[in-house]
C-alpha cells in the first residue's frame, strides 16, 4: 500500500501511533480509508504515549448484567460500543481552552482568510467524526470488588463481574486485527485544562490533530471510576461516511483465557448462581462463580 508524501491542501491530519500520517482530518475529504488495508492481519497493541499502563498483573473489572456475560460466551467476542452511544455525552469532547487556542493560532497563520475561516469552523466537527468512528471498552481498576461499580453499571440484581489482569487484556486484544490503543483514563478539569494533541500542531502547510487523545481524557467528577479503557477506530474516507456499525463492534477474544474470575452481585440467590455456573460449564469455561464480598457477614 502507497501512501501519499504530501498534503499541500491546508487541513487537519490524523496521528496514529505517534506517526503523523498525511490523511485529512478538517475538512475530512479524505480519511483514514487506507486503514481498512492495514485492518486486515494481527496488529499489536498500539504504543501510544498518552495510554498508560498499570502493572501487567494489576486486576482489572468489567461490570455487567446476565445477558452480556451470555453474549461474551456465545459470540467469543468483546463488545465495544461507539463512543457517541455513551451515556456520557463528553466522551471524545475536548475543552474550551483548545477550542480557543486553535481559533487564535489559526486566526495568527499566514494562511488565506478564507482557509482560516474554514480551518476555525470545522475544527469542532473533527471530533464528533471521531466519536461516531470510535469504538471503546470499559475497564475498572481495583484490587477488590466495588461497591460503586456494583451500584452504577447495573440494572438488576443479576450483576456478573469479570476478572482479569491488565496484562490477560492486553496480550487477548493485541491479537486482534484492529489497532487497540489501551490505558488508564485521565481525569482532566475541563474549565481550565487541555488535552494533548487536540490542538493543531502546524508542520508546512498542514496542521495535526491526533483523533485517539480526546478518548483517554474525562472530567473529573468520573475519577472514581478508576477507568482502564481500550479504544479503536474504524476506517473511513469522508466525514458523511457511515459508521461500520451503529451501536458498536465485537473483537475476538478467547474467554476462558481472558477471564480469571467471575463474581455475582452482592444480595445473588443461590439458584442464580448456579444458573451463571451452568451456563459457564456449557461454554466449557473452567472457572467456579464466586459470590460477592459484600455478602459475607460481620466478624462480630
């Protein structure tokens, strides 16, 4: 696959992986068509300087209800829904002090006034391209169990936890064929901070933003949450392109190497768990379904 040298039209260009590459990004004529090419064999876990890692057997938690965890065994898949089908609506959101900044530092260009114009307008609607061509996992950091979490992410009194090491995640998703950048998110206060490289960096003629930093960042009010997020994006050539799917994308994943434990909510019936057990040793997964921590009683 060839890719052009150059990009002599001023816009914005995407960063992957610390590379700058020379596709569009504002106004988004072209796209990151090529990256469907590159989507096609294994690709390992992006190294990307904004994804910090924990420690490789740090535990890592992934919350959700009895339907989920069916769908995890049936389909062999980890779903990642699209960023703009959170219920957060600043997922991939950047702060005013960007917006700001990247009208001044354009307004100061050599550039035409027209291309400024353009350049200021369409800065904002890079990123909701990004959101709708983003697609994220959602992980919590923790040692133990949450009672946070338990109450947050679910919906009944059927809650199943997923346990695994950041380590047993990454080494199941660097075999995807999808290019998974992977971290620790990164509480930001939004009234008065920035993200790194949301701002257009400005090399000749073309201005950089890198459409992967938005998604790692969220406010601080979310710090409790203690994320572990992996993150991809799916190829596309033109901003009006559809998304690959309108809810999310599934990546293959082998569960029973991927889940060390596997733990009912707080307050679980005895039948449930033993229905979840079941269930389990149907898909052939060898693990025994603890019940929660929060059920074991007082010492005195």
């Amino acid at each position: 696959m060839s890719l052009p040298a150059t990009v002599t039209v001023p816009g914005f260009v995407g960063c992957v992986n610390r590379t700058w590459w020379p596709f569009y990004i504002l106004p988004i004529e072209t796209q990151i068509g090529a990256m469907r090419e590159l989507n096609q064999t294994p690709m390992p876990i992006a190294n990307d300087p904004l994804f910090k890692w924990p420690r490789a057997r740090a535990k890592v938690w992934r919350y959700m209800d009895f339907s989920k965890l069916t769908s995890l065994l049936a389909t062999k898949t980890l779903f990642f829904p699209r960023a703009d089908r959170l219920q957060d609506e600043w997922e991939g959101a950047v702060p005013q002090n960007d917006v700001s900044a990247c009208g001044e530092m354009v307004a100061g260009s050599g550039e035409p006034q027209e291309d400024r114009a353009t350049l200021i307008k369409n800065y904002p609607g890079a990123f909701s391209g990004f959101r709708r061509h983003t697609y994220v996992s959602c992980w919590h950091l923790n040692e133990g169990e949450s009672a946070a979490m338990w109450r947050l992410y679910l919906k009944s009194d059927e809650g199943i936890a997923l346990q695994t090491s950041f380590g047993c995640l990454r080494k199941e998703l660097n075999q995807s064929e999808r290019r998974i950048h992977i971290g620790k998110v990164r509480y930001l206060n939004y009234k008065k901070g920035s993200i790194p490289g949301v701002l257009p960096d400005e090399i000749g003629p073309e201005r950089m933003v890198a459409p992967f930093a938005p998604f790692i960042f969220k406010r601080l009010g979310f710090s409790h949450e203690k994320e572990v997020r992996c993150v991809f994006q799916d190829s596309y050539n033109h901003s009006d392109d559809p998304s690959e799917s309108e809810c999310g994308l599934g990546i293959e994943v082998n569960v029973g190497e991927l889940v060390k434990g596997i733990y009912v909510a707080p307050g679980t019936p005895a039948w449930l768990r033993d229905t979840v057990q079941s269930i389990l040793d149907k898909f052939g997964i060898d693990r025994i379904v603890t019940s929660s921590e929060f059920d074991a009683p007082p010492a005195c």
